[in-house]
C-alpha cells in the first residue's frame, strides 16, 4: 500500500505526529497489559503490532516524509515500536508461565496412592539369618562346607565319637532310614546335626581348615512350639596348628559382636558332646538389657527371661579322636568347633515364640521379615 | 537328677552360710548343670509331733471318722477329726494347731465339723509335701519328741537342686559324685559315703552265702551277693529316709526297696532285693537263651534276645540284668529272708537291652553310663547292714562274689598338654592337684624322667583283657609327640570314672576345675578363605530374585506319603516312586522322603490360601532324595582308629540316595492384584514359565524351552526346559499350569500353575560356563524391520525365534549384525486361516561401525525368514 518513494501526501502526515505515536503506544501498552490469557495477547499483537497496526502504518508513512523529517520520525516510531515489542515478550513470558503453572496445578494427583500390583515376596527369614551368620563367618575367612541330609551313620555318629549304643547316640532321636530288608539297618539316618560336614571338610579338604556349614537337621521330635522335627544349624570348623580354647573364644566373641551387637561379653560353661573335648555352652550376654534385668531395679526383660545371658550355641575344641578317625594327625593338629540353632538364633534376635511358625509356610510371617534381616 | 542339699552336706563340708544359689553356680561352672533350685519345707509352719491319747469313732457318717484327742506337748490333749484309720492310741503324729500353715499357703483353722470342734489337723505325707501318700496319716517313730516342731524334727527344710547331668559323667548321678564336686569346688573337705559303716573286711567270701557265678565275663565283671535273713517285712522305712526318697523323685515303697533306691541314690550303685526264699540253684549271670522269656516287674512278658544279661537261678530267668527284676523273685510283703545283688554290668550291655525292651530304669539309666567297679562290694555291705538295723534282720557274714579280670587304665600325659588346649599356662603343681582333686592318683615326672621320656610318646596304655571294653575305646592315642623329651604325668583314674581314658579327658578335668572364665582370649587370625563358591552364590542369587519377582520362600517339611506320589499321577515305575523310606517315621501315614519339591509346596499354598492369603507365589530350594537304581543302600560303619581309605569313602557315599537339589515355585490366584486402578490378572502358566525361564536366565547356563506332557501337568500346558551340561543337552524341569485332577486333588484353586528345576544339574550346566563376555556397544543408528510369519498353529514360537536367529545370523556378512529378535504379536483367526497363527517380529539390527543400507538389512531379513520357512514352513504374511 504504501511505498518508500509515494509522493508526499499531506493527508496523512498527521500520523506522525509525535503525539499521534505516543497515544499509539500508550494504547498498545494498555492492551499489552489489559491481555487476560496468549489469546487475548494474539489479539492484541495483531492489532497493535501487526501491519495493519497504527504503528506500523505509520513506519511505512516514514518514506513519505521529507527528507529532513525523515530521521526524527524514524526515531520516534522505531522508539515506539521497540517498546511495544518488548512488552509484548514480557507479557507472553508471564502469560506462558501462568498457563505452564495451571496446566500442572491441574496434573496434580494424590501420590499417597497405593500402586501394589505384584505381590511381594520373601526370602525365608530362616535362609536369611543362615546367610547373615554364614556371611559373619566368610568374612573371618571361612568357606562354607556343604553335606547331604541323608547321611551315612560313620559319618554322623562314629567318626564323631558317638560309640554305638552310647547315651549321647540314643539322646539325638534319630530318623533312620530304612534298609533293603525291613528289618536290618541301612546304616543311614537323617542328618541329626550339622556336624558330620565337619567330618566331611576334613576328609577331602587340605589342612589348615576354616569351614562352616549351615543346613537342615533332623530329630524325631514330636512337633510343638519349641521342638521341631526339622530344624537348621549353622557351625564352624577351625583345624590348625596350635588352637587353643583361647582362639575359640576369640572366634565366638568375634562372632557374637557382629551378629548381635558390639561389646557383647560371652560366657562359657562346661558341657559334653562327643565330638569335642572340653565342650562347653556358650551364653552371651543378654543384647536388649545387656544384663540390666539382673540388677536391683531393673525392668524385667523379656528376652533372657531377666537371667541377663541368654544360652547361644555348643562349642569345644575337636576331641582327638575325631581328628583320628579323619585320618589327621592330633599331635601336630587342634581344633574347634562350634555350633548353634538357626531358628534359636531366630527367637533370640527376632522375638519368634513359636517355632511352628518357621515352618507352615504361611506367607504372613515370610514377609514380615522383607528381604533383609 | 534331683539332690537335695541337705544330703550333700553331709559328705561335703560346706559352711552353714553358704547359699543355694551359691551352690547352682559353682556346681554350673564345674559342669553339673543345675536346671532349678527348689524351695522345699520352708514353708510349712505350726505343726508340732503330737500324741494321739484317745480315739471315739464316730458312726452314723458316709464315711468312717474318728475324733481323736491328740496331746500337742502340752499336756493338755486337742480333739481332733481325722478321716483316717491307720493309727492307734499311743503313736505319734504330725499335728497342724491352729494357725499352721501347710505347704502352698493352706492355713488350718480351729472348725467345727462332724458335730466336733476340730481343734487342728493330723496330717498325711502328700499334705506335708513328703511324699504322695494321702491314704493314711503320717505316723512318727515312737522316739518323736513330743511336741517338737516337726519341720525341725524331720529336717523338712531344705534345697532341691536339679541337675542335668551330662552323659559322660555317670558318676555324678549320685550323691557321692556331685558332693565331691562340690568339696573340689569349694576346696573343703570330702568324706567319701561309699567308705563309711563297712564291715573290717567288706571283700570277705563265705560258702554260707547264696552263690553267685558269672558265665560271659563281656556281660558282668563283677557280681556280688549278700544275705540277710529274719527280716520284719512290715519294718517301716524311716522318716527322714521317705523324706530324701521324695524330694529325689522317688516313691517309697517298703524297706527293703527304699534302702535299695536310697543306696543307689548315695552312691550311684544299682541294688536289687530278691525274695531268697524264691531262689533256686546258684545264681548265674549269662545271656539269653533262644525262646526264653521273662515277665518284668511290669506285669510285661518278655521275649529274650540272645544278646540279653540275665540273672537267672536254675529254674530259669529271675531278672534283666542292671534293669529290672522279674516277678518270680519280687519282694512282697511276706518277705523275711532277702538277697542283695550288686553287680557291675556291662553299660553297652545294659544300653542296647533297655532300648531293645524298650524299657529305662533308674538302674539301667546308670549302668549306661558307667557305675564304680569298686562298689558292689561296698554298696551292698551298706544295704545289708541298714537292712538288718532298720528291719530287724541278721546278716549272714561275708559275700559272694564273682568277677572277671579287667585291664586297669593309666595315661601318660605330657604336662603342658592341658597348657596347649586351653591356652595358657597352669604348671605342673596345678594340674597335678586338680587330677588329685578328680581322684586320680598322679606319678608327677622327675627329671631323670625327661630324657626317658624321648623314647615313647604319650597316650592310653591299656593291658590286654577280656571284655570289650579292651577294644576300640581304648584306642592308643599319641599325644605330645612333636614335644618329645617334655615331662609326662602318668595317671590313674579312679574307679568310678571310667570316662578317663585320653589325655583330652584329663586335659578337660583340669580345666574346668580352673575354671573356663579364666581362658584367655586370643584374636582369630584370618584363614586364607576364598569366600562362597560360584555355585553357592548362584544358588542365593536364584533364591533372591524369586522373592524380588513376588515369590515367597517355603521350608516346607521333606516327609511325604506315597498318596502324596499317586495325587501328581506318577505313572508306575516313575522315578519318582524311587522314594527313600524312614524306619521310625514321626507319623506313619509318611513315612517317605520327597522325591519332588511339588507336594509339598502344594500343601503349604492349600494352607496360606484357607488362612484367607489368595494370591500367593511360593517357592522352595531344598534337596529331594531318590533311591539309586540299585535299591536302597547299606552304608557300612568304617573303623575310627585311623582315617579311612579312599575305597571306603566311595563305598560309604555310594549307599547313599542321590539328593539332587531343586528349586521350585507354585501360584495361584491373582499374579497381578485388582485394585483402584483396576482388575487384576491371574497367574498362569506363563508366570510359572517365566519364573523358570528367569532361574535359568540367571545361571546362565545354555538352555531350550519346548512342549512337555508329563504328570503333574496339564498335558497342553505345560513346558519343558533343557540345560547343556558338558555337551550333553539334559532335562532340567518342568513349568506349566497343573492337571485339573492334580489341582482337585491337592485341593487347590483351578488353573495352578508350578514349576520345579533340578538346580543340580543347572549349577552343573551354569559352572560350565566362563565369565561372561561383555558385548560391544555400538552408536551407531539401529536398523528395525517387523515381519509376521504365519506358520501352523503347532510350531512353537521358540522354533520360530531360533530359526529367524540363526537365519539372520547366517546371512552373508551379517555376523553380529542381529542385535534383537522380540515377538510383538500373535494373531489367530479367519485372516490367516484356520489351524494357523500369525506371529510378528521386531528384528533389530545394527552394525558396530557403520550405518546400515537398506539393502544390507533387507538382505538379513529375507536370510532369516527364508531360514524359518525352511524350518517351520513359516509363510511371510501378506504374502501368500
Ligand atoms: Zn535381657
């Protein structure tokens, strides 16, 4: 419409006036800040920056000034359209980011929802506390020693120091299995203890030996809340040179710090197993009163009963018998051994009362325990 | 057993002011482990001995009363009812006054009753807590003091402490053994009970005395009779023995039984009484006859074993040796003339004919576990001395007595070898007292001894004798031997403990005496370990991500029934048939071990879901066992004097079932839960499918998934999985849904799916396997192309994958090229037609240094599709 070299035109030369221009932007400015939504801003962007806006008009109007008049005007509508592009960009900017703010406001959901699609599962808490005390072991640089369930009775009994018809042998209520004949023996049982894996570590491992092993027992023990015809244990095997019953103790005091907690005092009192002489109990310290229960005063403790020990496992330094019948030569050799019940170890740390419970599988109980523990 | 501290002190010097408590801990420290101290008497208060002066029985009641006037000491009688009629005018009695209070807080109150004021109570045994008798009072011996107090006149308080004893120390299954322990561990003075009130000579022999004889000297090593005639049967046993009978655990009976059990309790001899003039012939101790038999004083008729101990006369069996007596010689309430037998019996002898008769006795008890040689002599000297004083009776002077030759036991010791057990150092003078302490009799070394001592080592020396016990439990053991030229003790134990055999026996005397508390601690060295083995952690791994992909794990019990076989639809001769069976099964409804992991866990899913769980994925790792193809095995029992040889440990492992380990899952109900968002889904088959592909993923071990049909299964859904183990491919397990008759008969939900692997063979097939090699990474673009292949419904999608695989794979120049084949659809229905199926791939290809043509992507397609037409008949579809 309008060209850089249209003649002069009189008639329009009134746009450019310098108050023309300023009510010109002084309009677009108010629109600009009038503008409600970037629709309302679009709107106002074409009317008062589009090429049909007053402003722009009169920038084309420029050409068609005199020369001399040219510059000044120039100025002042390209001053006035500057302005009114940057408020335009401000007011798109703000605009913009209320829209951005509201459409996320409305994104919003309630992200306490459960979203619980697959059930959980568990380890066994069982397996997890055989792999926690194994792992307490491995670390004192131990390896784990495997054997089977069904075992031979040499290896259960007699390589163990059991005589036949002993009383220790007749206490262990042993599953027999059965043999060819009904009536003969087969001379196989269901493992009663973990222990004959300790015969089998040292006849086919190379001395010095540190090994433990964690499995599954057997006794012919009627089910109840504290007797289980199937139960585990978990016991370690040290065969070198020089043990004494001091490195005994060290061991299971290392072994109480870390399963049960630091500073823990053990106690030890003598006991019998075949396998071992001298053979002792060992008592820790009770880890919840730490022996508070026992003082006068002190609140009664559920967990050692207020006795202030509670009774973990069986130990002793490995009979030379035993070391004997594995072929090892007792003389330039010692050991020790000790031992104790993974589901007892369960009750302690855990508060189970019933050891029914470890057993029927219910899936309540598996899963109150998570995947660590 | 159960030892009551009064008793104790009688042979141990223990100051009055020393505590019960006291005594439990040191006696717990020495290894007598008291289990419970008990309170006894302390509580009783206000009965006095009375003297009953006049009785008026009162009729006219439904039972018979009597009102008695009963003198307290005071002079003045109290009337008193009493329901019981075993008393007369003149005896003495317990008698409650007003105001007692009786065991368990009973307090006696002056009441009338029966038309009387009954100003007291006369008191039964069980109501003072002596003793179970309630049938008639108590009545005192003649000698009571009138109104003494009776707890003090009858000793009533005491201590009842219970003690556990171990079955090494059968010694302390008397008051002889536990009362030196705890003289040793008080360090005060012992007087040993088995040395006291003998005769001048107690081995003297006399023909007058009823002969004894032994025939198998493996059986008895020494038998010994006594006689006591003119005995009054009717002789009551004495207070205060019924009193220390009770508080043992023990029920009186009659004179003659309760010195018996009261001795056996004193020193630990068994002692039995027979009826002499029931006696036929001389009396012999021999094994069983084949057909003999034997009615025990338990009214049970016995068949004998040939391997039986019997005491017998010539009218054949009397008793089972050191368990218990036969009816044809009891003493009853007629007999006046009685023989004592005190015999040392064989404990082997003893344990295997009180397991076989099922029978346990306080006397076979002891004899198990090892009774003093020397005291039968001693033991029934006592008896027959107490029995004539008590009942009346006259001795017949001397014994009979028959025994056989036993080798005696020393042990040489190096004298730092308790040093070298425990750790540190206690030094000859304190071992050697604390042997002494034991009742060893110690030779210490002198130093002349040193250098004879380089000759021989240290150890057991056991003469040779007869008997068994001259064999294997007398093994020859060297100790010290690399401490040659050290000083040794020799040691002889005393006679009642015949636990003492090894140098580690004496080792473990010395240092509990010293106290285990005083065992210094040394830090563990750190073994050389060299942390799980690839297998073991492969095997937590699996386990892990079972439970991470929502299975629960289950330890579910190995003992199952044959039912349990047949409900899986086990065809005959089915491997797993091949069950182990337990001799002495706790229920005998499953008496098998599990040969697969399935039944059980399908059990255990039945329970979690009526205990209201619904959606539940279980899982179990554990062992089945399986007989071997040979049939059930016998291992042998090797020798355990040396080690064995290789040829033995193959022959004792080859008896046993194989145990391969297994992992297996179960599920049911829904796999993904309804929920605000929205139905849930189901488990199914491919759930227990992928768990198994998933452990097989894990192992990494190489692996084929096709069709199987086998039981349990539902015979269209159900996958077989194959590991390669050493080339040789072998079945590894089965996933699928069950058998809609299975899932009745476990009586779980229908559409159950399971799944059980042989792990064995998977962390064999895995084990194979290298490090994992790390792919290369290319960043160069990827090159996707889809093909749907319509092939007949029959060929399985595996085939079809493996085919387009290899196919691309094969292709010129296309080595490396295929990156990923992924089934994105299956597709069955009119458009392909029927019996057929549609199924769509993704293939991704991609090289690892240049950009890809169409042309070169193009070419490994039609490579790998021509392959799967080859293959499966697969048809590009569309193009048809
Ligand atoms: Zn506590």
């Amino acid at each position: 419409m309008s060209a850089p070299n249209k003649q002069y035109d009189p008639v329009e030369v009134a746009a450019l006036s310098a108050e023309a221009v300023a009510a010109a932007r002084d309009e677009a400015l108010a629109a600009i800040a009038a503008a409600r939504s970037l629709d309302d801003l679009k709107a106002v962007r074409v009317a008062h920056a589009g090429d049909r806006s007053a402003l722009a008009l009169a920038n084309a109007e420029i050409g068609a000034l005199p020369p001399q008049a040219r510059a000044e005007a120039g100025k002042r509508v390209g001053a006035a359209r500057r302005d009114v592009a940057q408020a335009l960009s401000q007011r798109q900017e703000v605009l913009e980011s209320e829209r951005d703010r509201r459409v996320l406001e409305e994104e919003r959901v309630d992200v306490t929802l459960p979203w619980d699609r697959a059930p959980r599962g568990a380890e066994h808490p069982v397996t997890m506390t055989s792999q926690r005390l194994t792992d307490v072991f491995v670390a004192m640089g131990y390896e784990v020693a495997e054997g089977p369930e069904v075992e031979a009775e040499w290896y259960n009994f007699d390589a163990l120091n059991f005589p036949p018809d002993h009383p220790a042998r007749e206490m262990q209520d042993t599953f027999f299995v059965a043999g060819p004949e009904a009536s003969a023996r087969s001379g196989i049982v269901l493992r009663t203890h973990t222990s004959p894996v300790q015969i089998r570590a040292m006849l086919t491992r190379p001395l010095p030996l540190y090994v433990v092993s964690p499995g599954k027992c057997f006794r012919s023990d009627a089910l109840d809340a504290t007797h289980s015809p199937v139960f585990h244990q978990i016991e370690c095997l040290a065969v070198d040179e020089g043990l004494t019953m001091a490195d005994l103790r060290g061991a299971i005091n290392a072994f109480v710090e870390a399963m049960f907690g630091e500073g823990l005092r053990t106690r030890l009192r003598p006991d019998f197993f075949p396998f071992t002489e001298p053979s002792a109990d060992v008592s820790m310290e009770c880890h919840v009163c730490r022996g508070a229960s026992t003082r006068p005063g002190g609140a009664p403790c559920r967990v050692c009963r207020s006795q202030g020990w509670i009774e973990i496992a069986g130990c002793g330094m490995v009979n030379p018998k035993v070391l004997v019948a594995c072929g090892i030569d007792p003389d330039r050799y010692s050991g020790f051994a000790f031992g104790l019940g993974i589901e007892r170890s369960l009750m302690i740390r855990h508060g189970v009362t019933d050891i029914r419970d470890t057993l029927e599988g219910d899936v309540r109980f598996s899963r109150a325990f998570g995947m660590e523990i | 057993m159960r030892v009551p501290l009064s008793w104790l002190r009688e042979y141990a010097a223990l100051g009055s002011d020393v505590a019960a408590g006291e005594v439990a801990r040191r006696l717990t420290a020495a290894g007598l482990e008291v289990e419970t101290v008990e309170a006894v008497g302390q509580d009783i208060s206000g009965v006095v001995v009375g003297l009953v002066t006049a009785i008026e029985e009162l009729s006219g009641f439904r039972k018979p009363v009597r009102y008695c006037q009963v003198d307290d000491g005071s002079g003045t009688p109290r009337g008193v009812i009493c329901g019981a009629a075993n008393f007369s005018v003149g005896d003495r009695v317990p008698l409650a006054l007003p105001g007692a209070v009786l065991p368990g807080g009973f307090e006696i109150t002056a009441r009338k009753t029966y038309g009387h004021v009954s100003d007291g109570m006369i008191c039964s045994a069980r109501e003072l807590a002596i003793g179970d008798d309630h049938t008639g009072i108590l009545v005192l011996a003649p000698d009571a003091q009138l109104g003494a107090d009776f707890v003090e006149y009858a000793g009533l308080a005491d201590h009842v402490l219970d003690i556990a004893v171990t079955p090494d120390r059968g010694y302390a299954l008397s008051i002889r053994g536990v009362a030196r322990e705890l003289a040793t561990a008080y360090g005060v003075p012992y007087r040993d009970p088995a040395e006291q009130d003998l005769p001048a000579d107690v081995a003297a022999e006399s023909a007058d005395v009823w002969q004894a004889r032994i025939e198998d000297a493996s059986a008895c090593d020494r038998f010994v009779l006594r006689e006591v005639r003119g005995i009054d049967p009717a002789a009551p046993t004495p207070l205060r023995m019924r009193i220390r009978l009770a508080r043992a655990g023990m029920r009186s009976v009659s004179l003659a039984v309760d010195v018996t059990n009261y001795l056996m309790l004193e020193l630990g001899q068994p002692l039995h009484a027979f009826d002499g003039s029931a006696l036929a012939g001389p009396v012999v101790v021999r094994r069983a006859r084949a057909g003999e038999r034997l009615e025990t004083l338990d009214h049970v008729v016995r068949d004998l074993d040939p391997d039986d101990i019997l005491i017998t006369d010539s009218s054949g069996p009397l008793s089972l040796a050191g368990t218990m007596g036969g009816v044809t010689s009891e003493v009853s309430e007629t007999s006046t003339h009685l023989v004592i037998e005190a015999a040392h019996f064989s404990a082997r002898g003893t344990a295997r004919m009180s397991r076989r008769h099922r029978l346990s006795s306080e006397a076979s008890y002891r004899f198990e576990r090892g009774v003093d040689r020397e005291l039968p002599l001693r033991a029934s000297a006592r008896a027959a001395s107490m029995l004539a004083a008590l009942g009346g009776g006259t001795i017949v002077p001397g014994c009979s007595h028959a025994q056989a030759e036993v080798p005696t036991v020393t042990i040489t010791m190096a004298v730092d070898y308790p040093d070298r057990v425990a750790g540190r150092v206690y030094g000859q003078a304190t071992v050697a007292r604390r042997l002494r302490e034991v009742g060893c009799a110690v030779v210490e070394p002198d130093l002349g001894a040193a250098e004879a001592g380089e000759a021989g080592g240290s150890g057991t020396e056991a003469a040779p004798g007869p008997g068994e016990r001259a064999t294997g439990r007398f093994a020859r053991h060297e100790h010290g031997r690399h401490n040659r030229g050290k000083l040794r003790f020799t040691v002889t134990p005393p006679s009642w403990r015949p636990d003492l055999v090894n140098p580690s026996d004496l080792a473990e005397e010395v240092i509990r005496l010293e106290g285990y508390e005083n065992i210094p601690v040394r830090s563990p060295r750190a073994a050389a370990g060299q942390g799980l083995t690839s297998r073991q952690r492969l095997r937590r791994t699996i386990g892990r991500s079972l439970a991470e992909s929502g299975y629960v794990e289950v330890l579910s019990q190995p003992f199952v029934s044959a039912a349990d076989i047949d409900r899986l639809g086990a065809p005959e001769g089915d491997p797993r048939r091949r069950a182990v069976r337990v001799a002495n099964p706790l229920s005998e409804d499953e008496p098998l071990l599990r040969t697969t992991l399935l039944p059980g866990l399908l059990r255990v899913l039945a329970r979690n879901i009526g205990r209201g769980s619904a959606d539940v994925g279980l899982y179990e790792i554990g062992p089945v066992f399986r007989l071997r193809s040979s049939g059930p095995g016998v291992a042998p029992i090797l020798r355990v004097d040396r080690g064995p040889a290789v040829a033995e440990i193959t022959e004792l492992n080859g008896a046993l079932p194989d145990q391969p380990l297994r992992v297996a899952a179960v599920l049911a109900g829904e796999r993904e839960q309804s929920g605000w968002w929205g139905e849930g889904r189901a488990a199914g088959w491919q759930d227990a499918i992928q768990a198994a592909r998933d452990v097989l993923a894990i192992s990494r071990a190489p692996s084929r998934i096709t069709e199987g049909t086998p039981a349990p299964w539902h015979p269209g859904r159900c996958a077989a999985l194959f590991v390669t183990v050493d080339g040789d491919e072998v079945l590894a397990g089965h996933a699928g849904e069950l058998h809609p008759r299975v899932v009745s008969e476990f009586k779980v939900p229908a559409r159950t799916c399971a799944m059980e692997l042989d792990l064995s063979a998977i962390l064999a097939a895995a084990s194979l396997a290298g490090p994992e090699q790390a792919p290369r990474i290319s960043a160069y673009p990827v090159a996707t192309l889809d093909v749907a292949l319509v092939v007949a419904e029959s060929v399985a999608a595996a085939d079809v994958e493996a085919a387009l695989i290899d196919g691309a794979r094969a292709a010129d120049g296309a080595a490396g090229l295929l990156e990923q084949v992924r089934l994105f659809d299956v597709y069955v229905g009119e458009q392909v037609g029927a019996g057929r199926k549609s199924l769509a791939y993704t293939l991704r290809l991609r090289a690892d240094d240049r950009t890809l043509t169409t042309e070169e992507t193009e070419a490994v397609r039609d490579a790998a599709v021509a392959e799967a037409t080859r293959r499966v008949g697969a048809v590009l579809r569309g193009a048809a």
